[in-house]
C-alpha cells in the first residue's frame, strides 16, 4: 500500500485567525512574524506568556504556554517526576521542562493536514485548553520549585476537592 502525496494550497496562513480571534477579544497580541503571533493572558495564578507558531512542514498550528517560574537545578529532578505525574492526567498537549530557560511550558498542536484552515472556535478552545492545565498545575510546579515538596504530594494537594457549603 503506498499513500500518495496530494499538495493542497492554502488560501490563508492560520496565524491569521489567531490574530483575528486576539483583536476580536481585545487581547494584546504582538505579531512577530508571518507564521508567529505571541500574547500575554492573565491568569489566576500568574500571567501566561502563549505564541502560537505556525509549522508549514507539519502543517501544524503549535501553542506554547509559559509561566515565569524559574527551576533551580536542585529541583530539576523532582520537577521531572511532577512534569511525568501530570502529563499522565493531562488529556491534549504536555507540559515540558524548557532546559534552556529553565522554564515550565505547556505545549499543544492543532493538526490542519490536506489544507484545513482552523475555525475560532477551535483557535479559542485550543487556547482556553492551555490556560485550563496552566491554571490546574501551576501550584504543584511553585510548591516542587519553592516549598520542596515531592511531586505526588504537590500533585494530591492541587487536585484536592473539596465538598459541601459554608
């Protein structure tokens, strides 16, 4: 069996709709190239540096979500146990250890093979996705890098529930 190529040309590039979806939301968005647009989101817990790349070769719209919290390397290893614990639970996309930053950033792709183009409805779920598992995990990653906590222990007590009514 053998696939054969088709080449589908694309009307638009996809970081078009993310541009319209940002001015459409008054985001602040900083266009930093054809394939390249970056934004900072506020959070609950810290503010989320998201930029969405455009990746012709995989025809692939790629976020990646990062949050200022520097990994000491004393605490590298332990944040590699967490980073496994919670791409474990985490449905779509990943968390990674961004060695050269020292930084925690979540990443995710939104597949547009044969020339699909991306709707707003997928560029803002893809992006409320990203701030969701950012704004579930963050704790655990402050109490592995800041308060020494194992990885379990940090993950158990974000994903504590509570019940009942005050």
């Amino acid at each position: 069996m053998s696939l054969i190529e088709i080449q589908m040309e694309r009307h638009s590039n996809p970081v078009d709709m993310i541009e319209f979806v940002a001015a459409s939301n008054d985001w602040t968005f900083e266009r930093s190239g054809e394939d390249e647009i970056a934004m900072t989101v506020e959070g609950h817990w810290a503010d989320y540096h998201v930029s969405f790349s455009w990746m012709e070769e995989f025809e692939a719209l790629h976020l990646a979500c990062a949050f200022d919290l520097k990994v000491p390397d004393f605490r590298v290893n332990e944040v590699i146990r967490l980073l496994s614990h919670v791409n474990g639970q985490t449905l779509m996309g990943h968390f990674d250890l961004w060695r050269q930053e020292d930084a925690i950033i979540f990443r995710q792709s939104l597949l547009l093979a044969g020339g699909a183009e991306p709707t707003n409805q997928q560029v803002e779920g893809l992006l409320a996705s990203a701030l969701e598992s950012c704004e579930t995990y963050y704790q655990a990653f402050q109490f592995v890098v800041w308060s020494g906590m194992e990885a379990k222990a940090a993950l158990d007590a974000v994903l504590f529930e509570t019940v009942g009514e005050c």
